[in-house]
C-alpha cells in the first residue's frame, strides 16, 4: 500500500495537470499546491489522516480567496460609457451641484470645471460617475 505522503503529492500532481487541459480559474492548481504543502507536512510526521484532510481544505480555501483578490482585474468603479448625453433639470451652479435627467432618471450632477454654469433644459455630457454624482460637461463647451 502507496504512502500517504505518495498520495498526496500524486493527488497535488494531478490537480496542477488537470489546470493545464481545464482551466478551473487557479482553483484546481491551488488544491494542487495546497495537496503538495500536505504532501510535505505528512512526510515530516504530520498528525491523523483526517487532520490532514483539515488541513488541506483550509489551505485549498486560503489560496483560492488570495487568488481571486490578486489575480482577477479590477472593475471600473463607474459603468458609465464615455461622453453620454445628459439633460439638466436645474441651474448647475460653480462648484455646487444640480439635477440632470440620465437615461429617463433624475440624477445629481456637478459640472466638470468648477468655473461654468450650466442652465437649466441645456444637453449635457456625462463623463463620469463619482458615487450618485455624476460629472458632466455642457455641450456648448465641447463643440467650441
């Protein structure tokens, strides 16, 4: 009968390989590097068959939140596609804020350069999103 340490790294070696031919998003390779550390504990005399099984799944559960926080790309704070067309509701005032109607919604905005007014029932681009605040430009601005 194989050792329980040979177990462990066949079973580490095979969760590595299964990575390569189906993709698994670094889950099957983390169990794998995560099997390996049990491999190495078990050889130098690491507890019960079942603490290892413990040990292998909390450090299989580690790996994989560590990977998904490192690995994965950042998403963009705003889901706001470049220069969309707004309307203001309100005056938007230097450096205050004031409505605009967005995609058939009343939203806070405040305008981009903190020297312009922009009054109101005037087309307005939307060039960003901070919070429920959304950044927008008058158009008269742009197409000078």
């Amino acid at each position: 009968m194989p050792s329980i340490t040979l177990i462990w790294l066949l079973a580490g070696a095979v969760l590595c390989l299964m990575e390569l031919f189906l993709p698994s998003a670094f889950v099957a390779f983390m169990m794998g590097i995560s099997a390996f550390v049990v491999a190495l504990l078990s050889g130098v005399g690491m507890g019960s068959v079942w603490l290892q099984i413990v040990v292998w799944l909390l450090l299989s559960t580690v790996l994989i939140v560590l990977s998904r926080r490192f690995l994965q790309p950042r998403q963009r704070k705003s889901k706001i596609r470049d220069a969309v067309i707004a309307e203001t509701l309100t005056e938007i005032l230097p450096g205050k804020t004031g409505r605009v109607r967005y995609e058939g919604n009343s939203w806070q905005a405040r305008c981009d350069d903190d020297k312009f007014t922009i009054p109101p029932h005037q087309r307005v681009y939307v060039v960003r999103r901070e919070g429920t605040t959304l950044i927008v430009v008058p158009e008269n601005l742009l197409n000078s």
